[in-house]
C-alpha cells in the first residue's frame, strides 16, 4: 500500500522527478539516490533501538494479543517514525489512521516502512515471514534468502567455521 501522501519517501530517496528503482540486471542511470535521512552525517549516531522501534515492539505484542489498545500503539508508532525522519516536518497523523482489530501482518508492514535503511525489517521478515515478498525470478535463488553469508575472514581463518547455507533459518525463525 504506497501511500502518495507519506513524506518519508522523500526522506529515504531523493525523489526528484519521482520514485524509480533499477532491477539489478539492468541498471537504471535515472534511479533515484539515497536521500538526507539515510546520508545522515555521523554526528546522528546509531541506535541500538529507538523509541520508533520500541512502539512498533509494543503494537506487534498488543496486536498478537488481540488487545484493544493495538490499533493506537501502532498509530503512535507511525507518527513517531514520521516526526523521526523527517525531523519534526511531517507528524504522520494524516496517515496513522488504523482504528479497531489489527493483524500482525499490517504492523510489521509498517515497521517496514518505518525502519527503512536499518537491517531490523529483515529481521522481522525471516521471523514472521511479513511481509510477503517476492524473490527475483532472475535472481541466484529462487527464495529470499534467510541468513547472511558467512564472512570470508571467519571461513578462511576458522575451519571450524558454520557455513550453512543462505535458505537455512537463522536460530531466532526455526
């Protein structure tokens, strides 16, 4: 669901001209680049896990829960990632508009989009299994891959060096 009227695109890229992307067999010169908030200088430091996070942490829990309050955790989650990325721009409640029942599906969704740029949605993928991506029929594997690759350095320097394969489940999705 790409909402035109959700100011973090122009955030994460440089939108000039719109949103275009490039397949990885055949690149697109015009594609767009990264934008200020994931070029952000050094000084904005990293975060091991943020407020943002947090809230969708909570609205995930809420919303496997089934709990009433579910729908205003992930709406706050939304416009915190909202304020966050866009430094106080864009508040985000003119499209944190979830009311009632909400699947865990649509939070991590959200969290998706909130988290873009981090390596944390991808976590969140190969636990839930959301969302539900599609792996590039002209890709190396037919699937999206659930681990990273054994580093190098680790399997030249350590023989006794795991090298599972990329389709294996890391331990926090078995």
């Amino acid at each position: 669901m790409l909402r035109p009227t959700d100011v973090r695109y122009s955030y994460y890229f440089d939108t000039t001209g719109g949103i275009l992307g490039s397949p990885v067999d055949a690149v697109d010169a015009n594609a767009n680049g990264w934008g200020e908030y994931l070029t952000a200088s050094p000084a904005t430091g990293i975060r091991l896990i943020s407020f943002v996070e947090s809230k969708f942490i909570e609205a995930e829990v809420k919303a496997r829960m089934n709990a009433a309050d579910a729908d205003v955790a992930l709406n706050d989650a939304i416009m915190a990632s909202c304020t966050d990325v866009t430094n106080g721009v864009f508040d985000g409640s003119s499209i944190a508009t979830y009311s009632g029942a909400i699947e865990v599906s649509r939070v991590i969704y959200e969290k998706w989009l909130a988290l873009f740029g981090s390596g944390e949605p991808y976590n969140d993928y190969r636990r839930t299994g959301f969302p539900d991506l599609t792996p590039n029929p002209d890709g190396l594997l037919n699937v999206i891959p659930k681990r990273n690759l054994t580093p190098q350095a680790e399997r030249i320097n350590n023989p006794n060096a795991p090298i599972p394969a990329l389709t294996d489940p890391v331990w926090f999705a078995q």
